[in-house]
C-alpha cells in the first residue's frame, strides 16, 4: 500500500501556481508559434472580429454601468466575485489571445485575495474567460431595465461566441503542428 504513494503529487494550494505555470506555457507557444498564427489571414480576421466584439461589449458594459458598480463592489466594499482563484478560468488560449493583442499579462498579483488579473482599476487582461464576461449578479441586474438586459446579453453573446471560435482555431492549429495531446489549453482549475 505504500509502495503506492510514490505516484502522488504535493499539489502546491496557492492559486497562483496554476495560472504561474499557465503563463509560462502561452510564453512558450507565443515565442515558438506566434509568428505563424500573426501570419495567417483567416486567424488575423477572426482576431479582428473578436477585438471589435470585446469593444462593443465593454461599451455597452460602461454606458450601463456595470464596470463602475464592479468596481464599488469589489474595491470600496472588498466584496465581488474576482477572489482569488478566478484567476484559473483564464485558459492558455486565452493568455495566448492576449498576447495577440499585446496585452502585458502580469507576473504577479496585485491585490491580496483577489484574482492575479485585477488591478487597482480593474481587470487588466483584454481577452477574458466566459465565466468573466457573464457574470451579471442582482446586484447589477437590479441596474438594467428589461431592454437593457436583453442589450447586454445579446452583445456579450456575440462576443463569447467569436471566443469560442478562435479558441477553437487556435486549439486545431496547435493540434495540427505539435499534436493532439494539449488538453491542457482548456484547464481552468477553478471550477
């Protein structure tokens, strides 16, 4: 029965390992193929497209308030929903996507007890996971009149779906040159 233990692994407890070592994954693939991905007319369209949904989207989010009552909710009241651990929703394929649009991704975390992405004003990733996107508690739906929530809804739904695209692109391109064993790139840990 001992004899056993030898294939156990100390699981290191701090979040921050997990999203650490996917950091230095997406390096890897960024510096080894992101010149063939910035290549490639169909990946750079998709890249586009998604870029201009992000927008939109956080347009919307301003106008209607949402960041500023994120914002109140986690930085003034020390409450919200970017504790720490969210941290891991964030796939490689979304680090990688960062990378794309030449977002800085941080190596360390700011805020104690928050997730490793946010900052004094908030997130400071541009490409984000769905979880991070869709997020509306009452607090915020209290915020919307029906119309406004249909809006929003809509909107960020375009969004994930083109997220959903080029996650896929990518995932079947790196498949394609390096082989079907990177599962990994769809590990979030957190849920």
């Amino acid at each position: 029965m001992l004899k056993n233990l030898k294939y156990l692994r100390i699981i290191d407890p701090d979040p921050t390992s997990l999203i650490l070592e996917k950091i230095r994954i997406a390096d890897e693939l960024f510096t080894d193929w992101g010149d063939y991905f910035l290549k490639d007319k169909k990946f750079l369209e998709n890249l586009k497209n998604y870029e201009e949904a992000i927008k939109k989207s956080n347009k919307i989010m301003n106008e209607l308030g949402t960041f500023e009552e994120c914002y109140l909710c986690s930085a003034v009241e020390n409450a919200g929903c970017c504790k720490i651990g969210l941290e891991n929703e964030v796939t490689i394929n979304i680090l990688l996507i960062n990378m794309f649009f030449k977002v800085e991704i941080p190596k360390n975390r700011d805020v104690p007890g928050k997730c490793f992405f946010v900052g004094p004003t908030g997130c400071k990733i541009f490409a984000r996971p769905y979880l991070c996107r869709e997020y509306f508690c009452n607090r915020l739906l209290r915020l919307f009149s029906p119309e406004e929530y249909a809006l929003i809804t809509q909107t960020i739904s375009e969004e994930l779906t083109l997220l959903y695209l080029i996650n896929r692109y990518i995932r079947n391109e790196l498949e394609f040159l390096l082989g079907e064993f990177l599962l990994e790139l769809d590990i979030t840990g957190y849920s």
